[in-house]
C-alpha cells in the first residue's frame, strides 16, 4: 500500500539556519570553517542540508 505523500516529513522541518556577514569559509577536514574578523565557527558536515 502507498504511503500518502503528506506523511512524510517536510524538508523545511528541518533546516537551521546560520547567517555569516563578511566571512571566509573553508573546509577543514570533515567541517565547514566558517573564520570572521576575530573568531572562527567549525558546522560539522554532516549536519549539513543545504549550504
């Protein structure tokens, strides 16, 4: 039997979101290293949907 389409979670559901001004981004080993003036932010890429 198939399964109706509105049972299924929505992508939307589960985005965070992080917003960076003036930054660089980098990959470093198995992170995304996000370095602003004065700090830097390691996201893991496996938490990762859409960048």
């Amino acid at each position: 039997m198939k399964e109706s389409l509105r049972r299924l979670p929505k992508v939307r559901d589960s985005l965070s979101f992080a917003y960076f001004d003036r930054c660089r981004i980098e990959q470093d080993a198995k992170v995304i290293a996000v370095y602003q003036e004065d700090a830097k932010y390691v996201i893991p890429c496996a938490s990762l949907n859409t960048l």
